[in-house]
C-alpha cells in the first residue's frame, strides 16, 4: 500500500468555490461520501471535482497539506494554517515527496539523506554527548 499511486482531490461548488480538498486512493468513492454524508455534501458540484494523481500515498498527502494550507477550502479543519513555505520547508517537502526518512531524534522534524538515521544537527550533538555509563 505504500507505493500505491494516490490522488488529490478538489470539491468545488457551483460557482467554482473550493469547498474541500483531500487525498485518496479511491477518489471517486470518496467523493461520494462527502456529497451524501457530510453536512455540507448538497454545495458540492458533482461536475466541479478535479482529480490530480501522484505515484505513492506520501506525495499525495503532502500535496493535500499543501493544499490546505495555501488554498484555504471552506470546510477542511485539520491542518493549521502555517507561514508561507521558506526554501528550507520547500525542500523538506521535496525529500518527503521522494521518500527520504526522518531524523530518528525525538522530537526532530528533519528529513535524513536515505542512509542516515540522524539529520546533520543531531549527528553533532550525538557524537558531542559525553559518555554515559562509567
Ligand atoms: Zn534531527
């Protein structure tokens, strides 16, 4: 399942307005689920969706954030409104997108070069810490 291609979706209504965004598998289906069982399903457009693909879950999940985030659809709520993308963000996305591994530090967001377990901050500070046992 996780190189299984996924997809982006955009509801909109019958002005155009984006209503929601979101990723999936199956878009089909789960657009039918927002028109019948969300709230808001009667605003949606049945002819205004847009479907945009991407080769794995990951990138497709990414770009749903981004999505959100930037585009603002009336009724997603689960991602925060973050500043605007720094090159540095824009890149950590880029490695997500390619499936990079994170920083196995507690805490650290950092995306690792494929091989490596600790981003370069950590690997700094691991090889500085003093010994523990003694
Ligand atoms: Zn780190």
């Amino acid at each position: 399942m996780t190189d299984e291609r996924a997809s982006v979706y955009r509801l909109h209504d019958a002005k155009g307005a984006l209503l929601y965004v979101g990723y999936s598998v199956s878009p089909k289906e789960r657009v039918r689920f927002h028109r019948y069982s969300q709230t808001w399903g009667h605003e949606v457009d049945k002819d205004g969706t847009t479907v945009q693909w991407f080769p794995t879950m990951a990138a497709a999940a990414d770009a749903e954030v981004d999505a959100i985030r930037s585009e603002f659809p009336k009724f997603n709520k689960r991602v925060q409104r973050a500043p605007a993308a720094t090159p540095e963000r824009r890149r950590r996305q880029i490695l997500r997108s390619r499936g990079y591994p994170y920083c196995t530090e507690t805490g650290c967001k950092e995306v690792t070069l494929r091989d490596e377990r600790r981003c370069p901050e950590h690997v700094e500070t691991t090889k500085a810490a003093p010994p523990r046992e003694g």
